[in-house]
C-alpha cells in the first residue's frame, strides 16, 4: 500500500453553475413545453443552453459539479483534496480552474484543446428551496480514460467518482480505471449515484459498478430504491448492506442513514432557521463525512458532521460553503 499525500480526489463533472430565482409557474410551463421535471437534474443541448439562459432572468455564475462543490466542502473542512474533471480551454474554464485551485484543491487535467465549450449547469430555485437543474454537460462528457492521472489517485485514500459523469461510455471506462488504480494502490473507492434519473438510465452499468468496484456508496433514498428497483427503503438498505462497506443514505429533512456491515446509525437533520437553496445539499454531506472519515472518526460522527455541512449550505443560494467548516468539527463530536 502506498502512502497517501492526499485525503480524497474526485472524479465528476467540471461545470460552471447559473443559479436564478424562479416561480412555480415558470417551472410548471418549462415542464409542458421541454419536460423539466421540479426538483431534478435534466440534460440539455447547446441551444437550448442558451434559450434558457435567456428566459431565466437575473442569475448568479459560480464554479460548480457535484464532485468539485464536494471538494470544496472538502477543503473548508481542512482536507487534502483534488480533482480530475475535463473543462476546455476558454474563459469559463479558466474561471472553474482558478476557483478550484483558490481552494487548495488540486486540479490538473489538461483541458479540451478543440471540441465543445466548458459545460454549465443552469439552476433555478423555486420559494420552497427546491432546485432544478438543467446541465449543459459540454467539455465535461469528454474526460477519457487517459485523463486519469493514475500518481494523483494513488496518491488519495479515497477516490470520489460523480453519478452524473457516468453517461457516456469514455467516462464508465474512466471509472473503472480510476477505482482499478485505487485499489491497486490499497486505498479506498467511494461513489455517488447523483440522481434517480441517472440511476434509471444505468442502472445495470451501476449496480455492476457498484458491486465490483465500489467501498463506500452515496445516495439518496430514491436513488437507492431506483438502483435495486424496491418500494421500500428498507429493503434497498438490506440489498446494498450486502455489496458495499459503507453506505451513506440521505433522506432530506429526515436525516440521513448510515449503513456497514449489518449496523445501521440514523443521523438527524441538523435544524436549519430556514431554506433558501436545497442545491449542494448532498454534495455537502458527502463532504463532511469524507472528510470525518480521512480523520478516522466513528461512523455517527462522519453523518453528523455531513447533517452540519448541509445546514449550512442550504441557509444560501449556491452550492459550496460560504464560511469555513472547521467550526463544525468541535459540533459534531
């Protein structure tokens, strides 16, 4: 086994968010005329990128992807971290890069010398706090198996892989690379399914990643349900007790499960004044628990500190911290 210098490096989507206020009625006309669905990620083509940039109205642009808002979360904890996602070589590109390096997250893959654009994600919020995403994957879809940096990932006690990456068949194979490398080097791979309708579209490619491949699963409980096709949440948490080491579980305002080797702790939600933007929620958790996990703390700990984080970063628009997290440390233990 190699020794790490890094605690964890992710593996997802390099996107530059849009986030913007909007009404019901908006996301209801949108869902007539496109097929968005409120509360859901869905993929959208270029033009249409840029009919629904138009019709937004006044947003706010930050660098963003599940995995790279999980990595800042990371380094507001403190943690070592970095980052292997595919952006091209224009203006938002350079902004996402620069935005990650200003964190301490390591981040070096080459970037998309001709092809598509940096991708973006255009999110609109609802007065409930619900968001609804609708990704422009662009550059992103691009990263190959080539692009895995096999020294960084041995370099890491975990690797974190992205659902939403898992579209297109270059990026399955980057996964599978990645966790190889990882285990390989005696070290840890830890996945998150993103989101049911990724599940639905992958579902098998999914569970043999999971079951082959995977240590620690993230997911939400219609994730979970749709990737081993139960009603019941309790019997999607008995089928994937049996296939991972650790299984993080998040339930919303009901808290959070964790799971690992027939023991089971439930973690509250921690109370929050009010919800502005449930966007970065789960990237969030994730973030505190890897990073209670890099610091060798006990299961129920790991959720606490995720519950802390995902308070946090749902009391403001936008999905990475606007504070550092050390102070929730002391809060969870």
């Amino acid at each position: 086994m190699s020794e790490p210098t890094l605690d964890v490096v992710a593996v997802g989507n390099a996107l530059v968010d849009v986030l913007a206020q909007t009404t019901e009625e908006f996301i209801a006309q949108q869902k007539q005329e496109f097929g968005m669905e409120k509360g859901a990620m869905t993929l959208i083509d270029a033009l249409r990128a840029v009919d629904l940039y138009e019709a937004m109205g006044p947003g706010v642009e930050s660098s963003g992807g599940s995995a790279a808002n999980t990595m800042a979360g990371f380094a507001a904890f403190g943690g070592r971290g970095g980052f292997i996602g595919k952006v091209a070589g224009d203006t938002l590109g350079k902004v996402f890069a620069h935005d990650l390096r200003a964190l301490g997250v390591r981040f070096e893959t080459q970037p998309l010398v001709m092809g598509a654009p940096t991708g973006r994600c255009l999110i609109l919020i609802t007065p409930d706090g619900q968001r609804t995403m609708n990704t422009f994957l662009g550059a992103s879809v691009e990263l190959k198996p080539d692009d895995v940096d096999r020294a960084m990932i041995a370099s890491a006690r975990i690797i974190y892989l992205e659902g939403y990456l898992f579209d297109r068949p270059h990026a399955k194979q980057a996964f599978i690379r990645a966790a190889e490398y990882a285990h390989a080097a005696g070290h840890r791979v830890a996945l998150t399914l993103s989101d049911p309708f990724c599940v639905d579209r992958h579902r098998s490619d999914f569970l043999r990643l999971v079951e082959n491949h995977v240590d620690i699963l993230f997911a939400n409980e219609e994730e979970l349900k749709s990737l081993y096709m139960q009603e019941s949440f309790s019997d999607a948490m008995s089928a994937v007790d049996k296939h991972v080491e650790i299984a993080v579980l998040t339930r919303s305002e009901k808290g959070a499960v964790i799971l690992s080797k027939g023991k089971s702790w439930e973690i509250p939600a921690a109370p929050v004044a009010r919800v502005v933007d449930t966007t970065g929620a789960g990237d969030q958790f994730a973030a505190g628990f890897l990073y209670g996990l890099c610091q060798d703390m006990d299961l129920p700990t790991c959720g606490r500190l995720g519950a802390l984080a995902a308070a946090e970063v749902i009391q403001h628009v936008g999905p990475r911290p606007q504070s550092a997290y050390k102070d929730l440390i002391a809060r969870a233990a």
